[in-house]
C-alpha cells in the first residue's frame, strides 16, 4: 500500500493526544473535523477518494483490504467515519453503489476498528426519521422516508452490530467554510439572491435545523476525548421529513455540546462568497 502522509507536528517536544484517522476527509463536514483534531494536538490521518490534498491518503473504502492494511498500520484511537454518499437524489438514482458506500464500507470499518480496539463514530443523518414526531430522541423509533435514510439507518445497524463499542452520531442539514457555494443545502442559494433581484424558489414546507460544521467537529472532538477518558485503552422528488428536529439531550447529559449562533455561523460561512462587502449590513444583521 502507498507510503502514508500523516500529520507531524514541528515542535518535537509536543506529544499528540492520540491517533485519529477521518474518512471522508475533504467533505464540508470532513474537514471541519479534521481541522479540529489537528487544531487540538491530535495526530491526524484523513481520507479521501479521489480529491488528492497535503497530508491527506487517496483511500476507496470499497476496498476492505487497502481499509484494514491502512488501519492496522497507523492503528488509530478513534475514527470518525464522514465518508457518504449523502445526496438523497443521487441515492434514489444510484442506489446499489450508494449502499455500497453507507452500509457495506461502514460495516468493514466497524469491524476492522473493533479489532484494533479503535472507537469508532458513525455520522449518521436525521434523515433516520419520517419528520412526524419531533424532537427525536435516541430511542426514537426510525422510520426513514427514503432511500437514503434507509441506508443510514442500515449503517447504523451494521455498525452496532459489528462493534459494540462504537457511537452514532446523527446530525441534520449542515453548513459551514463551503468550498464552492453549492456545496452545502444551507448557503446554495445565496448567489441568487446577492447576483440578482429577483425572487428565487425555494422549499417552504421542511422544516431543518442548519448545523455548524465546527459545532458538530467539537462534538465529535468531546465524546473522543471522553471516550479515552473513561476506557484509557490503547489501541427532489425524493420524500424528505417534515421535521426531523434531534434531541441532544445524551450528549449534553454527558458534557458534550457546542452550539454556534445560525447568525454568526452563516456569516462567517458566505463573507467569502459575498461579492460587495457593503451587503453586509442587510443581509448578515
């Protein structure tokens, strides 16, 4: 297998708190996790399939021997498993090979991380939920509406069934430092509003709960420095929900939370997207 690019700090005198590799590395949600462990002193491995960047490893999670080879040698303490195919649309057109990805490389990853003894969290969606019954509690029943739901929650199952030792973290629409404006359901219409003055088109009828990306890396960040804490182990047309609302109470029972202000979040989400800067005053206040 390829030479691993892994994060090495310059001080020599710093030790890392541990190991932490991150699939899906160059996502929105990937990155932001990234930069949160590494931003924190830990010795970061990310993933990617196929956007090659510094410091990151070129990984088809479809292959379960390049995933175990690649496991067992950097033997990570935790695993933060972004990687998914998370396009309700391109599940229902593609629903074989997006299966492939949100269920079957999910149920290897399980298994080779219960055999290195690494904790793994599974980011799941609240797309688990048919939006009837809200907020959602961790014992709420599921009951996706879609294809991609129901594949979630099917890596969910496997993951647990497969190491009994991992955590489930489900997380609703998210937004954040966007690459291309496009990239997050939250910010993809801001081009139209700041390039022309007419009325856009959008969904009036779903209710979501936009997520900070660097909230959701700080909580993956917390219940990783918990979970090493307590075990100091080595080691379209497409239905959507109503209102899939999660409730956090778990993990804020546990100390675990962070919570950025849509206002604030978004805004430092699209400045860099903002053509005049004077827009500021009326569309960020």
């Amino acid at each position: 297998m390829p030479e691993m690019l892994m994060e090495v700090e310059e001080e020599d005198d710093v030790v890392p708190n541990g190991r932490v590799l991150i699939t899906g590395a160059t996502g929105l949600l990937g990155r932001a996790v990234y930069k949160e462990f590494k931003d924190n002193n830990w010795h970061v491995l990310g993933t990617s399939y196929s956007r090659l960047r510094p410091r990151l490893e070129i990984l088809n999670l479809l292959d379960s021997s390049a995933v175990n080879g690649l496991v067992q040698d950097f033997k990570p303490h935790v695993i933060v498993h972004c990687a998914a195919e998370r396009r309700p649309d391109i599940v229902e057109n593609q629903p074989d090979s997006a299966a492939m990805l949100n269920v079957g490389a999910s149920e290897n990853l399980a298994k080779v991380a219960a055999a290195v003894g690494a904790f793994l969290i599974y980011i799941s969606s609240d797309y688990v939920f048919d939006g009837t019954n809200p907020p959602y509690k961790t014992d709420s029943v599921p009951n996706p509406l879609n294809l991609y739901g129901k594949t979630k929650l099917e890596g969910e199952r496997v993951v647990l069934q497969n190491n009994d030792g991992a955590a489930v973290l489900r997380v609703p629409v998210l937004y954040g430092d966007v690459e291309k404006i496009e990239e997050s359901a939250v910010t993809i219409m801001f081009d139209k509003v700041q390039h022309s003055n007419k009325s856009a088109n959008m969904d009036h009828w779903q209710q979501r709960f936009p997520t900070y990306v660097k909230d959701v890396a700080s909580v993956c960040l917390q219940m990783a420095e918990k979970k090493l804490q307590i075990t100091d182990e080595p080691v379209g047309a497409t239905p959507r929900p109503w209102n899939p609302q999660l409730d956090c109470s778990r993990l804020e029972a546990l100390g675990i939370g962070q919570r950025t202000p849509f206002r604030a979040g978004i805004r430092e989400s699209l400045w860099p997207f903002l053509v005049e800067k004077k827009w500021q005053q009326t569309i960020f206040h």
